[in-house]
C-alpha cells in the first residue's frame, strides 16, 4: 500500500514537470519569447497545463494503471487523458488570451505531452520488470516451464501475454519463440506481439520441423476439450514437450500473478476429449454448512476428496471414519493445516463392525453420511468373493441401519458403473449395495440415495498409476486387450457427482453421470507413455496380457430398464429404479450372511439370485451342478 502511494506522488510531480516541458519545448520550437507579445502566456500555461493534467489523469483513473501489465488500451487512456487536458487548457488560454493566443502553441505542446507521459510510463514499467526480475521467484517458475524454441498454439490475448512477459525477462536467452499457430484463416500471415502466425493445425508438424521447435505452448485457456483433445493428439505426433496454460476458469481462480508462471504440463486428464463437470459447488453445497458429517472410507482416494470439499463449506464437525490408520491420519492432518477451526473428528473402524458403527452414531448424532468404504479392487475381488460380500454388502447393510436408527437426513452410498449388468463379484456387491439403499429409502425417513460413475483417474489401483510406475521401470507397459475401453473422469468431478447428488436427493434416486465418450486404455497408456517424453513401441514397449478374471471389455452406465431422466445439470440423470421383491431381498441376504463365512461355499450363487443380471464364469462342473 505504501509504495501504491509513493507511486502515486512520483508519478503526480513527473506529469506535472512533463507538462511545464513541453510547453518550455514548445515556446523554444516556436521561437517565442517566455513573455509571448508582452504577455504571461508562458506563465500561465506553466501552471495551468500540468495542473489540468494531472486532474485529467486522474479522472481517467490512469494512476491506478499497474504499468507491469500495461497494454495498448492504457496507452489510449492517456491519449483521451492528455486530449481532455489540451482541451480545457486550449479553452482557457483562449479566455484570456484570445487576441495575442497562438494556436500552434496548442498544437505542439499537446504532441510534446503525449511523447513526455508515454516515455515515462514506458520508463516505469521497464524499471518495475528489471526490479521484479532481481527479486520475485516466479521467474524460475517461468524459466523452468519454457525453453529452447517454442510454438504457441492460439493467436489471442493469452499467447501476446506470454510473449511480453518472455520477452520482458532476460533469463530467456535460451527461450525463443518461433511461430505461431492458429485454426482463423484472417490471423494467417499476421504479427502478434511480432511472432508471426504461420499456419492452422493441419501444418504443426511442418513447422516443428522447419524451425527445430523443442516446446509447444497450448495457449487457448477458453479452448472447450473436444477442439484441445484434436489439437494435442497432433501435436503427440511430434517429440515435443507439450505444455499447456490451464483454462480460463483455473486462470479465474488462481490469480494474475504472471500468466507464464501458471503453465504447466499436459497432462492425461487434458486428453478424455470431453468437457469437464462444472458445478455451482457454493450453491449446492450450502447444506452441509452447519451439520455433523461422517465419512465412511474417508481416507480413501474418493472419501479423501469429500473430505476436502465439505472442510471448505463450514461444515459443524467432520467425522473421518476408515479401517485403515494411515490414510486417516494423512488426511486429518491435511485439514488440519488448512482449516485449523475445523471441529474435525478421525475415528479408526470397520463399516463390518456393528457394535462400532452404533457407537459411532449414537455418540457424533450425524446429520448427512457419505458411504464411500469398499473393497474395490476387481481382480482381488475375484479372489475373496465372500470378503467382498461382508465389506461391501453388509457394511453397507450395517451403515445404512445406523442412518436409519439414528434419524440421519442424507445418505449417499458411492456406487460404480461395474454395478450394471455385472460381470464381477464388486460390481455385483455394488448392485446388492443399491438396492439396501432402494429399500430403506421406502421404509425410513432418512434420504437414501446412490451415485454411480465411472473409473477415477489417479485413484488407489487405477490404471494410470499403475502405467506410470511401469514407465519408470522403462516398461512394458501391460494392457488387457487392445480393444478394451472405459468411461472416465477425475477425482475432483467424482466428487461433485456424490456433492450434486446430496443436494438434490428426494431419497431413493440412483444418479448417473454422462461421462461422454469412452476412452480406449490402450490410447491412453499410448499418450501416458508420449507424455513422459518416450515414443510407443520404440522407447517403451506395451503388452498385451488378456483380460482379468471378471473384467469385461466396456462398462455400461445404466442397465436396460431402467431409462433415465434428466435433471437441471445436463450430465446428470436419475436412473429410473428397478422394481424388485424387497422381502425376498433381506430373506436371502439372511441366508447370504450364515454362509459367507465359509470360504468353501461359492457366495455367487446367492449373488446371482439378488441380481439376475450378473454374469460370471463358473470355476468347476461341480458349481455348474449347483446353478
């Protein structure tokens, strides 16, 4: 605040004596004497001048200018300022003056005001840049985001930003840029911030060529996913280091501390080719501000995420509750750190255990339950079916009886795409877990509700962690089948999902995201593999191992019957609920519960009686028998 102002008064004093300069340099142009004809001409424009300037300066706000980040529309602004101040001055001089007045003294004192201002803002700016490049850090951010010769993707304001600010530093000796590159055949040929526009996408690989690019810049922030997926997949084809300036709405939420600190690498997530999930998260989350909410699972790669958006909307205690210590302990401590003021409760448990969960409800008394604890690994599932039953199942039975005794409002259970027309034993559970919770939602009065999506980029036993670990190792790279395909998101959309889902819930709904187009996993181990700066096939090799016990060549979101309905997020809808015998479900679950017990038994058969859909392989002639 305090150099804003010291910035203030110099550059008051400066207009001011730019403004007595000129006019001394226009009397002298002139040849006119400081008594012009016997009068105080001089005199009175000395004064007058400079005072109106800086008057018009500031009713054109041009003080609060921040000259670091000064562009054309400022330098206007001090033209319509100096225009504005010639002109009163010009009026009054001809008030007083009128008989004896030169008009050529107007003239050259107004082109001298404009050349005095501009230089001296030209002057501040190159001075702040000089100071900011000795002392601020963002520059080794910058200078290890870009190097070598550099294409920039999109002819617009953010590609003329990130070329100033290159060029404002010195520390880019070894960064230059080449071209540019844009898809509007009107900017073809043109000069932005003096780097030419030399062609559309179709000619990125000739001119990578041409001009020995190292670094290509994606900077088109408003770009929807579909045109930047075309435009990468492109640029893929290069070895090229593929960087990106993130979209308009991440440069919205992180401020404008310099746009070239912000790039960053592509990374998988830019290439799904579809859009994001946006969501007015304040809006929809103002439920939870106030209320007690337990977590099941919460040091979970999904419970996890939940745990860091409800801690940002003032819930009135968070209660973390997961079997397993150590993610527990991660994440308590995270928020911790960042919501010091949080009334945040990690209690260690089993979603199994009766006695620990009635506990848990009667003593915290929650108003809204997440239920995101499962066993979800598909091939170890296959491995454990009866595990899979009790933690799944019945920990979902057994949370979901608590919520009810306990008067809980809002239940949401996580669910999974592998829950429709199942071929694995986690899926199956999932679909037994959504119809526990179709059921209670008809006979209590707490709101139960299911979420089902897709895979989750980056979560515990994802594929792209697995991918990465195996480039690391320099490879083979293992895919199920070549033609095995799956719908995707990220965590955070996941997230919004179970949020939306919550918010909205009537009790009973099973809610589906439209996750767009499917994602081949041999495509995506293919541009994991490009993007860790390796070329596929040759650098690192990728193997084909056949599919797992269970798996399945694609996931369906929504089973036949059920239909869906839309909701007011265009990517979410509401599955219409599958009519089944709730009777007969709790029967054979009973049935399900003193046999799972027995490693021996094959729990599938009971499975398959709860969901008819679920399809599986029989392991020997014996089960056959059974069926």
């Amino acid at each position: 605040m305090k150099n804003r102002y010291l910035l203030f008064f110099l550059s008051v004093i400066f207009d001011f004596f730019a403004g007595a300069l000129s006019f001394l340099l226009s009397f002298k142009i002139l040849g006119l004497s400081f008594l012009y004809k016997g009068e105080d001409l001089f005199l009175f424009s000395v004064f007058a001048g400079p005072s109106l300037l800086v008057f018009s300066f500031y009713i054109f706000r041009i003080y609060s200018v921040l000259w670091r980040f000064s562009r054309l529309s400022e330098l206007a602004r001090i033209f319509a300022g100096v225009i504005m101040a010639s002109g009163a001055l010009f009026i009054s001089q001809m008030a007083v003056f009128s008989e004896t007045y030169n008009f050529s003294i107007a003239l050259v004192t107004f082109f001298l005001t404009c050349l005095c201002t501009v230089v001296l803002r030209l002057c501040i700016k190159k001075i702040t840049l000089k100071f900011m490049e000795k002392n601020s850090s963002d520059n080794k951010i910058i200078a290890s985001a870009l190097d070598g010769n550099i294409m920039i993707i999109g002819a617009g304001s953010a590609a003329s930003m990130i070329i100033n600010e290159i060029e404002a530093h010195n520390r880019f000796k070894d960064c230059k840029i080449k071209c540019v590159i844009d898809d509007d055949p009107a900017k073809k040929g043109t000069y932005i911030s003096g780097i030419k526009v030399v062609g559309d996408r179709n000619t990125i690989l000739e001119y990578v060529d041409k001009y020995n690019i190292d670094t290509i810049l994606f900077a088109i922030p408003s770009c929807n996913n579909d045109q930047k997926f075309e435009i990468l997949n492109i640029c893929q084809q290069t070895d090229c280091e593929l960087k990106i300036i993130p979209s308009i709405y991440q440069l919205i939420d992180g401020g404008a501390n310099g746009l070239a600190s912000k790039i960053r690498k592509v990374e998988i997530e830019d290439l799904l080719g579809r859009e994001p999930i946006t969501l007015d998260i304040n809006r929809i989350m103002d439920y939870v501000a106030g209320k007690v909410v337990l977590v099941t699972g919460g040091g979970g790669t999904i419970g996890s995420e939940l745990c860091r958006q409800i801690s940002d909307h003032c819930p009135k205690r968070l209660i973390i509750f997961d079997i397993y210590e150590n993610n527990a302990y991660d994440i308590q401590n995270e928020l911790k750190r960042k919501y010091p003021e949080l009334d945040l409760v990690a209690l260690i448990g089993s979603v199994r255990d009766s006695k620990r969960l009635d506990c848990v409800f009667k003593k915290y008394k929650p108003d809204i339950v997440y239920h995101a604890a499962a066993h979800k690994h598909v091939p170890l599932m296959e491995d454990s079916p009866n595990e899979t039953i009790k933690n799944n199942v019945f920990g979902t039975l057994k949370t979901a009886q608590c919520a009810d005794k306990y008067g809980v409002q809002k239940f949401v259970l996580i669910s999974t795409d592998k829950a429709v027309n199942p071929t694995n034993i986690m899926g199956a559970s999932k679909r037994i877990c959504e119809m526990i919770i179709q059921a209670y939602n008809n006979r209590s009065d707490t709101e139960f509700v299911a979420v089902r999506f897709g895979n989750v980029l980056g979560s515990n036993g994802s594929v792209i962690p697995l991918f990465k670990k195996q480039i690391e190792a320099g490879g083979p790279v293992t895919v199920t089948d070549p033609n095995i395909i799956r719908y995707f998101m990220t965590i955070p959309e996941a997230v919004t999902l179970v949020l939306q889902a919550g918010a909205s819930a009537k009790g009973g709904e099973i809610f589906v995201l439209d996750m767009g187009k499917p994602v081949k996993i041999l495509t995506l181990a293919e541009n994991l593999i490009r993007l860790s700066g390796f070329t596929p096939y040759k650098d690192i090799k990728i193997e084909f191992i056949g599919l797992r016990p269970g798996e399945k060549l694609y996931e369906e979101m929504l089973m036949a019957e059920e239909g869906l309905t839309e909701t007011e997020n265009s990517m979410i809808h509401i599955g219409k609920p599958i009519e089944f015998d709730e009777q007969e479900l709790f029967k054979t679950l009973e049935v399900m519960k003193n046999n799972m017990y027995n490693d021996s038994a094959d729990i599938r058969l009971l499975v398959h009686k709860i969901v008819p859909t679920y399809h599986y392989s029989y392991e020997s002639d014996k089960v056959k028998s059974q069926a």
